[in-house]
C-alpha cells in the first residue's frame, strides 16, 4: 500500500502523527514523495499529475483525494476499503499538491474520495487518510480502536 504525494514531509508534528499511523497499518503504508513542480497554475498541475500517476504502476487501485469526491462514515469506509483490497490490487492514495489535481489524476482513479467538503492541508491530509486506513483496518478486524456510538 503506497501514498503518493507532492511536496516533503519534514520533521515536526504532522511527521510524527503520521508515522505513528502509518507503522500500524498492514501491510505497511510507504510513501513516494513528488517534489513539488513550478510554473502557471496549469503547469504545476500537469507536472505535478506526471509525478503522480508516473509513480503508480499500471495495475495500481488509484485513490485520488480530492475535496470533491465521494465522503464516507468511517464504517463505509471501512467496507469500502475492504473491497478496494479484494481486488488484490496494490492501493495507491495519491495527494496533490497547494494548486490541487491535475483532471487527469481524476480520470485516473479508481475511487476519488474527500475527508469533508472542507480544504485541508495537504500535509494533514496524509496524517488523516493515515489514520482512517488504521481505523479502517481496526473496524474490519473487530479490533476496539474505534467507538462507533453517536450522542443519545
Ligand atoms: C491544499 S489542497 C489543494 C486545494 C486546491 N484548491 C484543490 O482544488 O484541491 C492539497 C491536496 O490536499 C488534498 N485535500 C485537501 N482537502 C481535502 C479534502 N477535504 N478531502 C480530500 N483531500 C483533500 C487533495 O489531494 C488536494 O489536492
């Protein structure tokens, strides 16, 4: 299972929380990082989408994130993503970068999924997807991670 993302994770907080998530998941979650490209808006897109889909192998499941795609309650998602692995496929999140994805990306992916309506940035994204993967994974084998009741 691979993340593909622009830019590079420093040292810091969202580093750490992000590796925290990303030792639980299993098979490991590694990442692939795009340096980010420059150049008009549309250029950074286009090359920033090259780097992207060049690093997913052709049977790659592409995961797009985008802020427009389809959300999830953490169980669908969880059952979801369950399917995803059923294909046996290798799973590849891709991130893009401050301009967002290119619509090739979009094209591309086999699933376009959003953490919310809302912009994130795209170095807590990795965090986010990190951490419902591991929720995702927790849930599917009745592990107590995740709490699944609601206020009265
Ligand atoms: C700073 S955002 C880019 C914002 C840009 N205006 C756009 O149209 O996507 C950088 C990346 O973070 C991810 N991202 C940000 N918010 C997201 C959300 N709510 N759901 C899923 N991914 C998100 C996407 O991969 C996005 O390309």
């Amino acid at each position: 299972m691979k993340l593909v993302a622009i830019g590079r994770l420093k040292s810091g907080p969202e580093r750490e929380l992000f590796d925290r998530y990303a030792a639980r998941i299993r098979p490991v979650l590694t990442v692939t990082e795009i340096a980010p490209s420059k150049g008009s808006v549309m250029e950074q897109k286009r090359k920033d989408a090259a780097g992207l889909l060049g690093a997913c192998p052709e049977n790659a499941f592409v995961i797009a994130l985008d802020e427009g795609g389809k959300t999830f309650s953490s169980l669908q998602f969880a059952a979801t993503f369950a399917r995803w692995q059923e294909t046996g496929r290798p799973l590849y999140f891709l991130i893009g970068g401050a301009e967002g994805l290119d619509g090739s990306v979009i094209q591309r992916a086999d699933a376009v999924i959003a953490l919310g309506a809302m912009t994130w940035p795209h170095m807590l994204v990795r965090v986010m997807i990190a951490e419902q993967v591991f929720r995702a994974q927790a849930i599917n084998s009745n592990h107590p991670y995740h709490k699944d009741s609601r206020p009265d």
